[in-house]
C-alpha cells in the first residue's frame, strides 16, 4: 500500500472519527443543558406563505442570549403572537400594538414590556401583534388580525430607525427573490447558532472570558456589540420612502407612531449623521401629516442613554421598557 493512500485513508478515519465524536458531544449537550437545545430556542414561521410570520401557534419557548444578557420564556397564543389576549376580540376601542422586535420584547419577560407597562399606567385594554420585521411585515401583521375578526381602530406603531428606516420602494422587489447569499462566516455563525447547542456552548464560554473575547474580536470571529447597528450615509431617498411608508400602513386609523432611536445617536463616529437622519424623519412624518412621538428625551433624559439597551444587545432592557412607557403614557392620545 502506497504512503499515499495510507494518508488518505488516515485524513478518512480521523475526519469520519471527529464528526462521530462532535455529533456525540451535541446530543450529549442537549440532554445534559436542555436550556441550550437550539429546538427549543425562539423561531418563526409562516413567511412566504399565506400566513404572516409569526411564533409557533400555542407555543412556550426561550429566548436566550450567549452574552448572558438574557433568559427568557416566550409563550405565543393559538394565533402566534406573544400576546394573553385573543386579537379577534379587539374592538375599535381598543389599541392595536404593532411593530418589530423592540415592541415585541426581545430579551424581557412579557410582563416588562411596554405595552404591559401601558396598560397599567393608563388603564386600557393593549393588544400587542408585535414580531420582527419590517413595515411590510406589520402591513401584514393587520390584515392577517383583520381576517381574524378584530376591529381596528386605534394603532400604536413601534418604528425602529436602527433596524426599519430602509427604502421600501426597492424592498418590495428584493422580497421578490431569494435573500440566500452564499455560505459566508455571518450565514454560517447564524447557522450554527440556530442549529448547535455545541456552538452555543462554546460562544458562550467565550463571552465570559474577557481574554477569549479579545482573541475572537481580534480574529474576526465576534462582532463588538456597538458594531452592530448601520454606519449609514444620509439618504433623503430612504428617508423619503420610510416616511410614506409609514403613513400607508397607519392610513386609516386614529394612530400614532413611536419613533425609536438608533443607538448611532450616541456613539462619538456616527452622532452627527444619525441626528441628521433622525430630524429628517420627523420632518418628513410632519410633512405628511403623520402623528408620532420622538422617544429621544425619554432616553436622553438620564444622560446614559445607552444605559436602557442590553450591554451585547440592540434591545431595551427592562428598564428601558419601563422608562418608556412613563414616557408614553403622558403623551399619547387620552
């Protein structure tokens, strides 16, 4: 037998052996941490067919970050939102909570919500039909709760300007086709934090050593939390497109939108662009007639703005949730 195909057959036993021992440490970890099982963790469904995407009807779930930031349990009602009320029970009376994952709760037990706030500071019935996505998908969100039965009347609309200021002109047509790029790092990351409790394990890990951090930031491999909002260029095209946007979806209703700032306002490199932006929006809201609420003294207000997002995460910690809904609650329309 020639050296070569001894090596062949070696580089075969030890990739064949590894696999074997990986898969084994997988389900190992699975049945040993439970909390880690990527088949119990947060998922959505329904995109692309006849039903909006929205949470696994009737489902209990956890939401659980490998910083540490956050653990927590997401219960969808037979409808699949995270919501204790039956939506085709809402009168027009009532408010009709939609937006992304901000309004949604993403990292915070429902009772800290906002909108759970809300209801006890003003004593109305809220109906929170909140999911990640864009302004497309909370177009969605209302015919689907429509057909359901409810009546909608009043609508608050949580508008995110990190994650939903994109120009919807040109969005409409790229949901037309596949948004598969390829197998780079970013799909394969998602992939595995989707898919591997092994992978989710080992993140983990990382995070809480500040030396193995470092290394990985160095090499690539993780992204600094405050890298993960746009470094985006002012751009009254988008700005434009939002703006109309948002008063075709709230065209109709007795509505209000909340209009939440992207942590770039903060941050020394992107301060002076993001304001820019921001006070476009708002112009351009008041333009067409578009009654919104500017959220940027509610969290300037303490002067640590930052201080109401998780530390490795874009999402309003518990504290901010409650600042908030203080703040909304002497502002909104009685």
């Amino acid at each position: 037998m020639t050296k070569g195909r001894h090596f062949v057959l070696g580089a075969t036993a030890l990739l064949i052996s590894t696999i074997v021992a990986l898969m084994a440490l997988e389900y190992a970890i699975r049945w040993t941490m439970p909390v880690l099982d990527p088949s119990g963790h947060i998922s959505f469904q329904g995109e692309g067919s006849k039903r909006p995407y929205l949470g696994v009807p009737g489902s209990v779930q956890r939401q659980i970050k490998n910083t540490g930031d956050f653990d927590v349990s997401i219960r969808f009602n037979k409808w699949g939102f995270r919501d204790d009320r039956d939506v085709s029970t809402a009168t027009e009376a009532d408010w009709i909570t939609v937006g992304d994952s901000l309004s949604f709760g993403w990292g915070v037990e429902e009772k800290d919500r906002v909108t759970e706030q809300l209801e006890g500071l003003l004593g109305k019935k809220i109906f929170n039909l909140s999911v990640p996505g864009d302004l497309n998908t909370t177009n969605e969100i209302i015919h689907y709760a429509k057909t359901q039965g409810a009546e909608i009347g009043r609508l608050i609309l949580f508008f995110s300007m990190e994650a939903r200021l994109l120009n919807y002109d040109a969005v409409a047509k790229v949901q037309e086709r596949s948004t598969f790029d390829g197998w780079g790092l970013s799909t394969l990351k998602h992939y595995l934090m989707a898919n591997s409790a092994l992978y989710f394990l080992i993140t983990s890990i990382v995070h809480r050593s500040p030396q193995l951090k470092k290394i990985f930031i160095d090499l690539g491999l993780i992204n600094p939390n405050m890298m993960g909002f746009p470094r985006r260029k002012f751009d009254q095209t988008v700005i434009e497109a939002s703006a109309r946007k948002l008063a075709e979806v709230t065209n109709g209703y007795q509505s209000v939108v909340i209009v939440c700032p992207s942590r770039g306002l903060w941050v020394d490199e992107t301060a002076a662009e993001e304001r820019k932006i921001h006070a476009a929006l708002l112009s351009q809201l008041s333009k067409l007639g578009v009654e919104f609420i500017d959220t940027v003294p509610a969290f300037e207000e303490s002067g640590r703005p930052l201080d109401s997002f998780f530390k490795n995460d874009g999402h309003w910690r518990p504290e901010g949730h409650k600042m908030l809904a203080r703040f909304l609650a002497a502002r909104l329309p009685k």
